[in-house]
C-alpha cells in the first residue's frame, strides 16, 4: 500500500495533520519525505515567460482543446 499524507515535524516526531485511514496502530511503515511544494499565485508567476513562450504555449493549449471539442 503507498499513500501520501501531510504531516508537520515537532518535537522530533512526524505527525500526521489529519486522520490516517488503512493502517494499524503500531504498524510499521517505510517513509520518504519531501517538503510541501510551495504555491505561487498568478501574479508570482507574470513575466516568468518570454513573449514566444508564452505564445507557444497559447497555441498548444488551443490545438489540445481543439482535440476535445464537443466531446464535453
């Protein structure tokens, strides 16, 4: 079984930050940790692209809704 869940490091103990279904009291776990990506908003991220980027960008956006049309 793989799941992911959040958890915060205190007092030198992860501790899950919600209910964790599917596993036992005791129960033994292998775990890999990774910190929580940080997200940014939409005006952290205006001028991050060249004018051609954002253009190549625009036209492949458009011939993958192109792809979809009418399937909605």
């Amino acid at each position: 079984m793989t799941i992911a869940i959040e958890v915060v490091y205190e007092d030198n103990v992860f501790k899950p930050l919600g209910h964790v279904e599917g596993l036992n009291e005791h129960e033994r776990m292998v775990a890999i940790f990774s910190q929580r990506p940080v997200k940014k908003g939409l005006r952290d991220l205006a001028g991050t692209m060249t004018h051609d980027e954002a253009i190549a960008m625009q036209n492949l956006i458009d011939e993958e809704f192109e792809k979809i049309e009418g399937e909605w």
